[in-house]
C-alpha cells in the first residue's frame, strides 16, 4: 500500500487476488475530470489483480468512461456500446462485459441496461469504489449478488487517483473537487455530478508531494469550478498559497473557473506566486447580457471584460481562453453581435465553441429552442472565422519573441521535435536533439499554424 493515502486502496495493496488475469479496458470520454476518474477507476481494479490493457479488442471487461454535457457526447458512446455489443455478438461470446461509468450513468441509470444497447453494469461518478466488487461477480459468472447498477450522490471527494498510472501533458492531474453548485440553466452538471463537494487541502497536499517524490514537476488542480473551492475559512486563492509551498513542485495549472469567483485577491495572488502559471480558462459562454440571465451565469459583459482587464494589471503574461455557447433559446442577432464584440475585446488565445445542445430535465429546457440548426450552424462558423483573424494577429505579433517553456513530449511532425509549453499555455513545436520531456528551455518564436507555434531553441 502506499504511504500517502492511509484509507483509501492504492495499487498493491495485497488484497486477496480473486480476479486474476482478467483483462480490463478503460474508454475516456469529455473532461479532464473525467481522465483523473478512468485514473482512480484503474487504480481500484488494479489493486484488486485486474490486468490494464490498452487494446480493447483483448480485454474482458470494457469500461465507459462517459460525458453528458452535450447530446453529441451522449450518442458517441450509445454508437460505441453498439459496436461492442456487434463484436461479442459475433464471437458468441458473454464477454467483454460492458460497464459504463461516468455522467451518462449518472444521468441515465438502469435505462443503460435495457435494451438491445443494454450494458452489464452501471456506475454513476461517486460509486467507483464500488466497482471490484460489482464487477467481481459478473466477470466469474456467479450469481451478481448486488445491483449492476450504482448510481446516486455520497461524499466520495476523498476519491484520489494513483498518480503513478500516468501524467497527462507532462501534467499530473489533481482533482480538488467535485460537483458544483452554480445552476446555469443549460448544465446537466449539477444532476450528474452532484453539489460541490472539496477535496480536504491536508489530503491534497500529500497527494501532490507524493507526485513529487515519484518525479512530477507539475500539476493541474481540476474541478468544475475550482475557484470557487472552499474548506472552512481555506478560500482557492489560500489553497494555491500553501500547495506553492511544496518543495520540488514546479508549475500549478488550473481548470476550470468561473468568473463571479475570480476575485481580486485570488488574481492578485496568481500574480503573485510564480509557480501558478498565468493561464485563465474562464469561460463567459455569450456576450449578452439578457442571454448571460437567462443562462444564470450571474454576471453581466461589463463585469467579465472588467476582471479580464484586472487580471492583465496583476498577473504578468496572462493568457485567456473561454467556452461560449451559440444559439441558446432566444438568441437574437444582436445577441449573438454581443458576443462577437467580447471576442474582439478579450483577444482570447483560444474559444472553444458549442452550438447550444438541449439537456434533459435542465432548467432551460422549459425555453423553446428557437434559433434554427442552420443560424446556429452560421453563427458557430462566423465566431470561428473572428477567432481566427484575431489569433492570427496575436500569433504574428509573438514571432521574434523568446519565451521559457517546457518540453512535454514528443512533436509528430517534424521528426526529431519537441512540443514544448509555456506557462501561459501556448504550445511550440522545437528541434533541438538534446532536449529531455521535463526540461525547460527558451524558445524563439519562428512562426506558428493556428494555435501552435515553431520556434528554436535559444538555450
Ligand atoms: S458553473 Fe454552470 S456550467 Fe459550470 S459546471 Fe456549474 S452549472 Fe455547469
């Protein structure tokens, strides 16, 4: 067993080895969150003497890892239990058992275990522990002593991923908390997930000095809205002070925040701690006022372009990128203007763009969802099409620059580069033979294709 975790199972812990040889599989859909769970997930079976393989079409068991946020997320995996469903049926076969985990399990419960789509398990985002044993008995072929399906809210923000399984992005992942408690009327968050439950800070802290001591340099804090985190008087902003305290630990990344906590002092200190690398994902979803109160997002345009304006004061080299939403019910042309002009006053780095997707049993989907596919569709492409232009202007302006940034791993193309990152997260593709994944360097900036950029190494 590991040291750092005293309750909860980690790898190796000795347990008796009742599932020898079985062969899982895990499938990762949606967030970063979501990879931190198909984490914890492999670390419970793996304790339990589960085999991880990476090739599906070995495995005896095939795990869902899933995402509910949009419909499109929704039939991805509906088409790949399908295709799963086809493969066993043509070998006459009972196996792979098929478990989904996740929000869809969440959202969707025993329905997932109906039908000619009918998995073998379920289980929701606060059962994982549970999963050995659910599976234990379905894998042997005994009798299934508890229900296939485990779905349902409780406390299980201890929930701590083996930090051994892998870093993403040269990033070990670090999930502080879970659930939210915003109710923007668009999010099927909050049902899937449950209220916003923390991480204790105690608990946090021997996790990443733990990924310390096995060689990380960074981590990502992840949460639906890790800004608002909050144990006792412990604000976010108190929590990045004393993780930047760790020795050995180089970078702190965050994601995601939502603005109405975005403080001054929370900005000031990310300006002040030079660990805490100067990237703001703050997603503002429209630039509208009327759209933003009938999203709930309980901040105006104004406020948004204020913080953002308060941060470039504060927080030297800061970078922004956002999530906005197309076509939420009753988006007007004017709306949608709006939040044209916000691209074009913020200068994100990078939006990601959504056409609005109707969640079931979320608050918004009591509004007609009026805008037609075809608006929708043309007004994804044309804040596209501002991005773009706006990207290219910044990314023309950073040629000649020279920035510090950190070998993550190895570039595709061309052979023999590096794809490095900044602290502001901006990504650049490298030659230099003596690099190592790890090391940082000083990179000049050469040129760039869309958001990636080329360079050389300075030293
Ligand atoms: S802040 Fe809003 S959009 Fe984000 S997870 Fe919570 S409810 Fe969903």
């Amino acid at each position: 067993m590991t040291d750092f975790l005293p309750d909860i199972p980690v790898l190796s812990s000795g347990e008796p080895d009742t599932t020898a040889g079985v062969r899982f599989h895990v499938e990762t859909y949606g967030c970063q969150m979501n990879v931190y769970d198909s984490q914890a997930i492999a670390g419970f079976l793996l304790d339990r003497g589960y085999r991880r393989v990476g090739d599906p079409d070995v495995a005896d068991v095939i795990l869902l890892n899933t995402c509910s946020v949009r419909d499109h997320a929704e039939q991805k995996v509906l088409s790949r239990i399908g295709e799963i469903r086809r493969v066993r049926d043509v070998r006459g076969l009972p196996q792979p058992v098929i478990g989904v985990c996740g929000c869809m399990a969440e959202r969707m419960g025993e329905d997932l275990t109906r039908g000619p789509r009918g998995v073998d398990l379920v289980v929701g985002v606060d059962r994982y522990r549970d999963l050995p044993d659910l599976l234990a008995a379905l894998v042997d072929g005994s009798e299934t002593p508890v229900s296939r399906t485990a779905t349902g809210h409780r406390d299980d923000s201890r929930l701590v991923a083996p930090p051994e399984l892998y870093p993403v992005n040269n990033s070990h992942l670090v999930t502080i908390h879970t659930g939210c408690d915003y109710k923007c009327t668009y999010c099927i968050v909050p049902a899937t997930r449950g209220p916003q439950r923390e991480k204790d800070p105690e608990l946090i802290a021997r996790e990443i000095e733990h990924i310390v001591r096995i060689g990380g340099r960074e981590v990502t804090l992840l949460g639906q809205n890790v800004t608002a985190y909050r144990w006792g008087d412990l604000d976010f902003a108190g929590l990045l002070a004393s993780i930047h305290g760790i020795d050995g630990l180089e970078r702190i990344r965050f994601l995601t925040g939502h603005p109405c906590d975005m403080h001054p002092h929370l900005m000031d200190g990310i300006g002040r701690l030079d660990k805490v690398c100067p990237w703001l994902h703050l997603p503002i979803q429209s630039g509208s006022d009327r759209v933003l109160k009938r999203m709930k997002r309980h901040y105006t345009r104004r406020q948004y372009l204020d913080l953002v304006a308060y941060a470039r004061r504060v927080i030297p080299e800061v970078t922004f990128s956002s999530d906005f939403i197309v076509g939420f019910p009753g988006e007007t042309e004017a709306d949608f203007n709006a939040t044209v002009e916000v691209v074009e006053a913020v200068q994100f780095d990078q939006i990601f763009t959504f056409k609005y997707s109707e969640r079931p049993g979320v608050p918004a989907a009591k509004l007609a969802d009026d805008v037609p596919a075809a608006v929708k569709k043309q007004r994804l492409a044309a804040i596209m099409a501002a991005q773009e232009k706006i990207w290219k202007r910044i990314a023309d302006g950073c040629v000649g620059q020279r920035w510090r940034a950190v070998v993550e791993k190895p570039a595709r193309r061309p052979q023999g580069s590096w794809m490095l990152r900044t602290g502001n997260n901006r990504k650049v593709i490298a030659a230099s033979p003596g690099l190592a994944v790890g090391d940082v360097a000083t990179v000049e900036i050469t040129g760039h294709q869309y958001t990636t950029f080329f360079g050389s190494v300075a030293e």
